[in-house]
C-alpha cells in the first residue's frame, strides 16, 4: 500500500478536526455516546476526504522499475517492441 502525501494528510486531518468541531457545536450534545458517534463520523469522513484527494503521477522510481521512459542501464539491452524481435517475411 502506497505511503499517504502529504495532501492527503493535510486535507483529512483538517476535515476530522473542522467536521468534529462543527457537529458538536451543531448538536449541542453532551453525552459520552453523542460524542463518540460524532467522533466516529467525523473520523469516517476524514478518512473519505484524504482518500478522495488526487494523488499525483509519479515518474521517476516507478517508471525505472518497469522501464518505461527510462533509460537503459550500461550494459543491459534496451527493451525492444515484440514485433520487432521476430519480423514477419511474406
């Protein structure tokens, strides 16, 4: 599983604490059970935020590791097309 950026924590940190805040002001409850569910979906919430951000495409490691876009190591053959390996006489 990938490491969360740093967008992703921001944004869902933010919506936990600016959600938690809000219903309790809104509801005005003070019970424990009231603020545990409030808690839990502001949490919920949090969590959709950070996973809904738009992760950026990543280019270098992720690309050199399958060898798209990236050069050659010294010594190693380029990855040739299949088509080009074996040509078609007719």
């Amino acid at each position: 599983m990938p490491r969360p950026t740093a967008a992703q924590l921001a944004y869902g940190s933010a919506t936990v604490i600016v959600s938690t805040i809000a219903m309790l002001l809104l509801s005005q409850t003070s019970t424990g059970l009231g603020v545990a569910v409030i808690s839990a979906a502001s949490l919920a919430l949090g969590l959709l935020v950070a996973l809904t951000v738009p992760v950026p495409k990543r280019r270098g490691r992720h690309a050199a590791r399958t060898g798209a876009g990236a050069p050659a190591a010294e010594g190693t053959p380029a990855p040739q097309p299949a088509a080009a390996e074996h040509p078609v006489h007719h």
